[in-house]
C-alpha cells in the first residue's frame, strides 16, 4: 500500500497550532522567536490581530475555534456578535461574588452576641426560642379569639358574621319572578357582624341599577337624603312608602350590607363591628349621599325590598381587632429577625408567622364561617405551601443570606419589611386600579392599561439590575437558561386551545424569585416582597390554577349573548305594550342542550328598531323571554305556552318612572339583559343606551 501523502495544509503552523488550541480549549502563548504563528486576543475577546501578521491576513476558518463550524451557516458578522454577547455574559474574571457590608456591624450584632452571652449552648437557645413561639403562639390565641367572638345583641341574640359582599338580592332575574326566591320582602330583622376594611370591596362585575353600569366600585344603593342629592326632595308619590323623608336610611335590597352599615354610620371601616338590618318592603326612591368616605347609588324608581339599620342597640359585640394582632405578630418577627443569624430557624418561623397571620386575619379565605373551618382550610393550605417555600428557600433565600456578617438590622427592614409589604397587598397594593390580569379586566377598567404599563417599566428597570450583578457573579448564561425555559412554559400555555393564562400572586412570585438570590440591599427587598406575595396568594386562594375557562375567568360577568330586539307597540301615560319576535319555530328546531351561554352575540343594549342581525343558529336555543322592570323580573314568556308575543305593563303610580330590560331564557337561566329602555311619568320612551 502507498504510503499517504501529507497536503502543504497539514505542515502549515497556524494549522498545528489550531489542533493543539482545540485540545488544550485555547491558544498558547508565542515568543517573538517562534516560527510558529502568533496568535494575540484583543482585550479578553475572542478577535485576534490577524491585520499585523507578517504573512497577511488569518483566514476566517484559522479565527475560529471548532464549535463555530457547526453554525458556518450564519454570517460571520452575526456569528461574532454572537459571540462578544455570549462572552460578555459571562461576566468578568473572576467572578465579584456581591456581599453586604453592614453598616455598623457592632450595633447590628449587639442582640446576637448578647444572646450568645447568656445562652451559650444549643440546647439553652432551643429552650429560647421554642418560649418565643409558645409566648407569640399565646398572645395571638387569645387576641383572635376574643376577635371572632360575636358578642350577644339583647332582643336579637348572637350576631351572625357576614362577609364584606354580602345582600338580601341576587342581580338579574335569579331572585325569580316578582322577585319571590329572596323574600320575606319586610317586616323581619336580622343581627350581623361585620369584619374591617369592608370599604376596599368593590364588584368587580357590572351591576345594573337604572340606567346605569356600576363596576369597581363599592355597592351601596340610597343612605339618608343630602341636600346636593338630586332625589332628595323629586319623589312625592307614594309618600307612605318613603322613609327617607325622617332621615332614616333606606337602601334598596342589593346593596352590599356591610358598606351600608359603613354609610350610615353603624360601624366603622377600622373596626368592623355589630348592628341589627330591618327589612322596610317596597320603597319609591333611593337618594344619594357620601357619608364616611362612601359614595351612594341613586335610583329614582321602586323597588320591593329594602333595609334600614335599628341604631343606638346595646351589645356585647367585640370590634375586629386586626390592628393589634398585626401589632402583636410584626413585633415577633422583629425580634426573631434581629437575634437571629441563622436563616434555618429564621425563614420558617417568620413564613409559618406570617401565614397563619393573613390567612386568619388580614385576608382570610372565608368570611362569615365558623372559625374552626377557616382554621381547617389553612392549615390544608400551609402544607403544600411550605412544601414550595422549602423548595425557594434552598435555591434562592438561603444563598443570599448565608454569611450576611451583622446585617441582621438591614434584613429587618429590606426582607421583612418587603415581606410584610407583600403579605398585606389587600391594603399595601389596593389603590393600583388592577384586579385581574386578563385582557377583558384590563380593556375596561379605568386607569388599569397605564397602571400595567407603569408596573411593567417597573419591572423591567429592576430586572436590569438584577441583570448587572449577575453579570458580575457570572450567573447571568445560567439564569438566562431558567428564564428562557419559563417563557417557553408561559407560550405553551397561551397558545392553549379553549383555556385562559392567569398570573396569580403565587405564580408570578415563583416566576421571579430565582433571580433575587443575589446577596444585595435591592435582592434583600425584593426577595421579601414576592415571598409576602406567594404568602398571601397561596392563604388567601389556595394554588388555583394559572389555566382557567373562560366560564371561570367570567363568573357572574356578561355571557356575550345574544340580545332580543323588542318593540314598544303602545306607549302611553297609563300603559306600555311590548312586542317580539315568536320564537316558537326556532324552539320547535332546537335540538342543543348547551352553548348558548357563550354565543359570541355583539348587540348591546338596544330594545327596538335596530335591524340587528341574528345568528339562526344562536336563535334557535333559545326558548322564552325574560323582562326586568325597575330591576325586578316581572315577567316570563315560554314559546310553548300558547300566549301570543306581546305583554302590556300598567302603571301603578302615576309619577313613577320605570326601567324595562330583556333578556333570552333557555329554561329557568337567562343569557344577558339589555341596556334600561325608560318609561318615563309624562309617558315617553326613551330606547336602552339613548
């Protein structure tokens, strides 16, 4: 066999050299005695001074290591771009590792030193803290219980907790024809107990009164007449039936009970408190009124059922007391946090304090239920929450904080201080105009769109940092990896057919804690924020599922059905007569059982005369009419009763207003109602949005 030849390629030095480079991963250094190529890096990089050469220029295949020859499909001036980012990633050499140095560490160290002192064994310290826990575990025992306690009303017995949202009347027709599912309508008293901070609860879906759209807001509808209050002195018919006229308030039956209580002064916002709801019947007009920083609803027409509140009752009923167990569990953590150095007894106690804080007190899950299932469902809720805090705390928390020196102060205030920021964002967060992060919150509630811009800018100039000393530790490739993959995760997710992406508090304080594990004064605060986050996201509402439906994501909102077109044939002083299509052959055709709750219908709020166009396939599953006067279901009409398309209503009072709104109905449920047409005293109609 011939011996083989060895090409002039081979026997080029730069060759040699570059074989040798890729074994040993990178160049040697020549001496300018050597025959052998040099080969210099400019400023650490990965470019070499090939225009000095005395041969002439490198090629580009001699420039470039090995690896790069797998994406020799890329142009070189992209492939080095590439490469000076990846390099530059990587930080400098060697990595500056970030650590705080305390501002006067002696002072910070004091409780520390002090406590080793005088407990000088494992053993006496273990001794301490568990007389820590039994002496926080006590004093919050006693404090809440005498909290939940309702107290006694003399005449009406034991107050019944109620939450912050709750009515005598559903919305729609769900309280049934002429309203008959939520009586009594009057003469019957009920004893309540109400829980603080009643006035940051807002509906969060739009409720009808009248002619208007209420949402985000709080509900109350009437209160006492004021004297800028335009129904204050307009309602004259039916005066037996206005007790406003005393300055006794009255409110219409769907006011939320414990904002009304606020409004008329029975209880306070701070403190919660008892009190005693009178059912007054049928009232002709609702003023309104701002009394103790709540604005009241005004609705100038009757409604067949309404509340007032029995003042000056005597009672045993105990305030909320929130304020002084927030005083009595933000000391203790305090105190842990200052005489503590090691993050193992530190983290768990403060996370285990903190939840059984938010979840029992400052944002508990149940609202009106005995205090043993609300002690029941937390505790459900703790395990597999500290199962997940164990898992950031090896990852994230421990990392940053081990061998903080005598930073314990610093942490006190940045860490915990963000952590109790972010356990209490139902008070710390409640003026950003957000409720939900889905397309359809952020569309129409006002301020929410610049409030999210504000929070992504936010967002991103923390990032940025965070960034930088990542960069200097050398961490940054790696992160980037983590962060590449959870917005893969988060793509997957949104492409998924039928179900929504919904970022909860727990779910976005996991996206972002991995990148607070740097050992700096911001990582510090903000560390402690999202752990406050995913505290009180995980008490308050469990680990609910980041994927929803768009059933579950509406909950009581509108169903986007669609609407009817309905004719006012006769109008007059006396009576109206309203007409509409039979649909008696769509029924007859009807063979689907579901999906007309989610029809995607776009008619709003018209009642007559719009030509709208109909979706034959909507039209046939539908079945009857439902039709709301004054907001009250007055009347139903079914396809297979026999009567004729057509209803004439009559007026009771000569000087009332009424407020007409209709609605499809497939069996008992009703799709959504449109915009309040007007029978106004004089007789006209005024359309529904006119």
């Amino acid at each position: 066999m011939a011996p083989s030849k060895t090409t002039d390629l081979e026997n080029h030095p730069a060759s040699k050299d570059l074989s040798r480079w890729e074994q040993d991963g990178g160049p040697e250094p020549s001496t300018s005695g050597s025959s052998t190529l040099q080969v210099r890096s400019r400023g650490g990089s990965s470019d070499y001074e090939d225009s000095h050469h005395p041969d002439g220029p490198i090629p580009v295949w001699l420039r470039e290591s090995s690896s790069s020859f797998h994406f020799r499909w890329v142009p070189y001036p992209l492939r080095h771009f590439a490469r000076n980012v990846a390099d530059w990633t990587k930080g400098p050499s060697p990595p500056q590792i970030q650590k705080i140095t305390p501002f006067f560490p002696s002072i910070q160290s004091a409780p520390v030193n002090l406590i080793s002192k005088y407990f000088p064994t494992p053993f006496h310290k273990a001794l301490l803290l568990a007389l820590f826990l039994f002496t926080w575990a006590l004093t919050f025992s006693l404090v809440l219980k005498r909290s939940t306690s309702a107290g006694n009303i003399p005449g009406y017995g034991k107050p019944t907790p109620i939450w912050c949202g709750a009515s005598y009347w559903s919305p729609g027709n769900r309280c049934g024809l002429n309203g008959n599912r939520c009586r009594p309508f009057d003469n019957a008293d009920f004893a309540f107990r109400c829980p603080a901070n009643c006035k940051a609860v807002h509906v969060l879906t739009p409720h009808t009164v009248g002619t208007q759209e209420i949402n985000y807001q709080p509900f109350v509808i009437g209160g006492p007449p004021s004297s800028s209050s335009p129904l204050s002195s307009s309602s004259t018919f039916n005066s037996t039936l206005d007790d406003t006229k005393d300055g006794t308030p009255i409110y219409r039956a769907d006011s939320f009970i414990c904002q009304s209580a606020i409004h008329a002064s029975i209880i306070t916002n701070t403190h919660g408190g008892c009190g005693v709801v009178s059912l007054r019947g049928q009232q002709s007009s609702f003023p309104s009124s701002t009394r103790n920083g709540l604005k009241s609803i005004p609705f100038d027409a009757s409604f067949p059922k309404s509340f007032s509140f029995i003042p000056s009752l005597p009672s045993t009923c105990h305030a909320d007391l929130r304020w002084p167990l927030l005083t009595i569990t933000v000391i203790s953590t305090m105190l842990l946090s200052i005489c503590t150095s090691s993050v193992a007894i530190f983290f768990p106690v403060v996370f285990t304090l903190l939840f059984a804080h938010v979840g029992l007190v400052s944002d508990p899950p149940l609202s009106g239920g005995d205090f043993a299932s609300l002690t029941s469902l937390i505790i459900g809720r703790f395990l597999p929450a500290a199962f997940v805090a164990a898992v950031f705390y090896r990852y994230t928390l421990k990392p940053q904080q081990k061998d903080m020196g005598g930073a314990l102060m610093e942490r006190t205030i940045l860490w915990l201080g963000g952590a109790w920021i972010g356990s209490l964002n139902n008070y710390t967060f409640a003026f950003i105009p957000i409720q939900r992060l889905t397309p359809s919150d952020l569309a129409i509630q006002p301020g929410a769109r610049l409030a999210l811009v504000i929070i992504v800018i936010l967002l991103l100039s923390i990032a940025l940092g965070q960034v930088y000393y990542l960069r200097l530790e050398g961490r940054l490739p790696k992160y980037l990896a983590i962060y590449l993959i959870f917005i893969t995760f988060l793509l997957i997710c949104v492409l998924i057919p039928t179900l929504n992406l919904r970022i909860h508090h727990y779910f976005l304080a996991l996206l972002l804690l991995p990148g607070t594990r740097l050992q700096t004064r911001p990582s510090l605060l903000y560390q402690g924020i999202l752990v406050g986050l995913f505290i009180n996201g995980t008490a308050r509402w469990g680990f609910d599922s980041i994927l929803q439906t768009t059933a579950a994501l509406r909950g009581d909102g509108p169903l986007h059905t669609l609407l009817p077109n309905v004719t006012a044939v006769t109008v007059n002083q006396a009576n109206i007569t309203f007409s509409w299509a039979d649909l008696g052959w769509a029924a007859a055709s009807s063979s689907s059982t579901a999906g007309w709750w989610t029809q995607p219908g776009v008619m709003r709020g018209k009642t007559r005369g719009r030509n709208q166009k109909r979706e034959s396939q909507s039209q046939h599953e539908f079945d009857g009419i439902s039709i709301l006067v004054n907001d009250v279901e007055r009347h139903r009409w079914y396809v297979n009763e026999g009567d004729p398309p057509i209803h004439t209503f009559h007026r009771t009072h000569d000087e009332e207003k009424q407020y007409f709104r209709f609605a499809y109905m497939r069996g008992a449920g009703a799709g959504d109602f449109t915009k309040a047409g007007v029978w106004e005293s004089n007789g006209e109609w005024r359309e529904g949005g006119d």
